[in-house]
C-alpha cells in the first residue's frame, strides 16, 4: 500500500521520504483512538488516513506556494511525524489490538473462499482484454495503428493463467488471504485512474515536464497536491493494516527499512525516479521482486546483511537503466 503511494509521488517528479512515519503514526493512532480513548474503530481508522491525507496536502502546499522541495519538506516530516508517534504512545511504547475483532481478523485471518479466489483471479486478464479491444476499435476509427488482436488475446490469457497459478499455489495452504486480494484490487484500480482518466494523463504530462503541463492549460498545483495526498493517505492505510497485521501499535512501526524498501519496490517495478513514466502494477512487482530475495535468502539460511546488499545492488541496476532509457529518449527527440 506504501508503494503505491510512492508511485504517484514519483509519478509527478517528486518524492516523499516519510511514508514509513506516516504509516507508523497511522498506525499509533488508531491504537490511541480506538483502545485508549474508546472511538468506533471505523473512525479511528478514518480519522488516521484523512491524517494522512492532511499532511500529504501540507507537502503539496510547501511545495506549490513556497518552492520548498518536496525532498526537504518530507525529510523534515519524516522526522517531526517519527516524533508525534514516540509522543502518543508514551511510556509504554506499544499498544495492543483486541482480537477477535474485525480489524484483526482481517489482517490474519480472513480468506477467500476458494471458488471466489479463482474467479476474481480471471477479472484482471478480461478487463485487460475488453478495455484493449475498445481501444483497438477507436484507434481503428479514427486511422490509427491498432495493437494487433493476436497480442491483445495472447497478454490476456498469460495474465489470467499466472494469477490462476499463484491462486492455485495459495489454496493448497491456507487460501488467499483478503487482505491481499484488496492490496491487488487497489493496483487495478490505480492503474485504470492512472492510464485512463484525464487525470492520470495529466500525472504523465506533469511529471514529463511541468511547464509543458502548464502551458497546455492542466492544474499542475492540483496535480502535485493530488499526488501528495494519495501519497500520505496510502502510507497511513499501510500503517493501519499492519497494524491489523501485527495486531498492535508500537514505536517500531514503520522504522528501519520501511521507508526504503516502499521507494525500491516503485523503483525496481518501473517507475521513474525522474517523473512522466510508471504504472501501479510497478509497486507489485518490486515487492515481488524484494520479498522473494528476502524469502529465498532465509530459505537458504543465509545473513540478512546479503538481502540488503542484493536489493541495494538491484536498486540500483533499476536507477540505472531508468536512466539510461531516459537519455536515449532525449537523445532520438533531438535526433
């Protein structure tokens, strides 16, 4: 859920380095709201994302009225939000979620019915393929080059049967747990906001060059301060499920590599550290990519010190070859 925050920060050419502050004072905050002070949990959990959505507009509001660079504005959150978090929790440092409630049963225990799970499996590969032939016709109508059918078809069905296999894969254990089948549901649904809506177009237009955005009429302040609110509010959803997740709040939620492994999964997926190019499916493939060095390198009782060697060094093959494409784009425009 971070990631996919950072992704829309990244998108417009800026950054927001306090998410996994955010996400632990999210976190800490429910925790207060709901245990210590007796709110609906619901509440708490809304009250902790608009938060969220509130310091993402102050960013934005930094960055649109007083040129303050959006690196500066969220290092300095990064450390005065670590701050509140310490400040709520107090001397105990944690708090402990009831179980038995809906919260955390959703972070640990709910599942799919399996017959679900594989149904919901295949809406991904047929909306691929409904929104692709629409696409077709229209470029057709209006003489365009069209993708051909062929490809359209053949992307599809490759994306319905890996999300069948890794189904498959989950049943055989527990199911698939809902919380992923949300965290996926979203994806989609940034991807579709950021691909075919004006708004996700003007994203790509703002973060390939701003001033361009802006002499084309696009609201480039609304843009950036869109970004940052989906940033920060996405980043506190984080913290409130792993929260459900770990059912309990503590001065340790969202410290140590949170904050950069959310940054490296956008990046390593494909999304550009310069702005004007990325998808949401970038967040699920870098996690996939981060999670299965984390998961093979225990499999073979190896150090932790090697997972942050090896995600550092694909980290930075990523940054490079975002990079490098960048410049041969720039150079075949001057060509």
């Amino acid at each position: 859920m971070i990631s996919l925050g950072i992704v829309c920060a990244l998108m417009v050419g800026q950054i927001d380095l306090s998410v996994g502050s955010m996400s632990g004072f999210a976190s800490a905050l429910v925790g207060i709201l709901w245990v210590n002070e007796g709110w609906p949990v619901w509440i708490a959990i809304v009250a902790a994302i608009a938060v969220g959505a509130a310091v993402g507009a102050l960013y934005a509001l930094l960055l649109n009225r007083l040129g303050m660079p959006s690196f500066i504005a969220t290092l300095s959150g990064l450390l005065a939000i670590l701050g509140l978090q310490l400040y709520v929790l107090g001397s105990s440092g944690s708090i402990n979620l009831p179980y038995n409630t809906a919260m955390v049963d959703l972070g640990q225990l709910i599942v799919l019915p399996p017959v679900a799970s594989y149904v919901i499996a295949l809406l991904p590969g047929v909306v691929m393929l409904v929104l692709g032939m629409r696409t077709r016709e229209r470029r057709r109508a209006s003489n365009l080059s069209a993708p051909s059918l062929g490809g359209l078809i053949m992307r599809s069905v490759v994306t319905i049967v890996l999300l069948e296999v890794v189904v498959a894969y989950l049943n055989h254990g527990r199911g698939v747990p809902l919380l992923f089948a949300l965290f996926l549901g979203l994806a989609v649904g940034m991807d579709y906001l950021l691909r075919r809506t004006q708004w996700g177009r003007s994203m790509h237009a703002v973060g390939g060059n701003h001033e361009a955005a802006r002499r084309a009429g696009i609201n480039v302040r609304g843009i950036y301060t869109s970004a940052f609110v989906l940033c920060s509010g996405l980043a506190a959803l984080g913290g409130v499920l792993t929260a459900a997740r770990l059912a309990s709040a503590s001065q340790q939620a969202g410290t140590g590599d949170v904050n950069l492994n959310a940054i490296a999964a956008a990046v390593i997926g494909g999304t550009s550290l310069f702005g004007g190019r990325g998808r949401a499916y970038s967040a699920v493939l870098g996690i996939i990519v981060i999670q299965s060095i984390a998961s093979g390198l225990t499999l073979l009782n190896l150090s932790s010190s090697l997972r942050f060697m090896i995600t550092g060094a694909v980290f930075a093959i990523a940054v490079i070859v975002d990079s490098l494409a960048r410049q041969s784009c720039v150079s075949h425009g001057r060509a």
